[in-house]
C-alpha cells in the first residue's frame, strides 16, 4: 500500500480503471522504459516496475508529494524508480530520455495537458504509448490516435498513439 499526502488536486487512480489500463497495455511491462509525468501518488509508476518495466522516472513539483514518493519508493525497495522534483513541462523540455510509455495525469483545469502534449513527442520511442487522464474526453487529432478509452466517475482515460 502507498503512502500519500493529502495534497489538493492529488488524484489516485482507481483500481479498477489502473487494472484496465494494465490489461490494455499487456500484464507484463518487461523491459520497457516508463515516464510517470505528474506523478502525484506514483501509483501507475509503482505498478509498471511491479510489472517488469526496467526503469521507471517520476516527475512532481508537490515537495510533499515528492516526499511521499521517496518514502513509497524506499518501502518498495523499487531501485529501478528515479524521482526527481521538477515541474513536468520543464523536464519535457529539458529531456533527451526515449520512453516506451508514458503516464499523464496533470492537476485539472490548468491546461497542463494541452501544454504537455506536443513536448511530450520528443520522448517517446518508436513504439510509445501514452496513457492520459483528463476531465474531458480526446479524440484522435493529427498528432494523437486514441487507441482505448474509458470513463469512471468524473475521470477520462486514454491510451494514445502517435499518429502516423
């Protein structure tokens, strides 16, 4: 079980929409190089090593959610884990990192996601996808196709692809 903070907008993904992401994306994550954006309580992160994914990078700007990451991390003993505190549009631009897939999950209502997007092309790999959650549902565009989609509760989620 991990241990969070009670940090306004912080948002955990259900159980039951995290196991339908994980079966979207196949049981076994081996392998595979994974970006945890916004990562708040890490839970999509955690899972992907969990899984197999042979490294994971989670990003957040909340020093207290960050904190709880480190602690989550040590409990979990999950070595493959790289947590860095920074603001997830500053390590977009900044990056230079390949990943397989990548988890997006922004503070609502801030228009994060429509900043995070077009940076994010740059690190993924040939065969990257991207899962999102949003308030609102995407549709395919020129740069995204969505591949799956769901809603629970109040809370859109996605599986991308760039478009070809």
């Amino acid at each position: 079980m991990l241990k969070f903070p009670d940090v306004d907008g912080l948002r955990p993904t259900p159980d039951r929409v995290r196991q339908t992401v994980f079966n979207w994306l196949g049981q076994s994550l081996d392998g595979l190089s994974c970006l945890d954006l916004f990562a708040g309580t890490g839970v999509m992160g955690f899972e992907a090593l969990s899984r197999g994914a042979t490294q994971v990078v989670l990003i957040e700007k909340s020093r207290a959610a960050y904190q709880a990451l480190l602690d989550n991390k040590a409990s979990l003993k999950a070595t493959h884990a790289q947590v860095l505190y920074l603001d997830a549009l500053q390590f977009l631009k900044q990056n230079h990192q390949k990943f397989d897939v990548i988890f997006v999950d922004p503070p609502y209502h801030q228009g994060l996601l429509d900043q995070a997007l077009p940076l994010i092309k740059t690190a993924l790999s040939e065969v990257s996808l991207l899962y999102v959650e949003a308030e609102f549902a995407l549709t395919d565009n020129a740069d995204w196709e969505v591949c799956k989609a769901g809603k629970a509760g109040n809370v859109f989620y996605h599986l991308l692809k760039a478009a070809t």
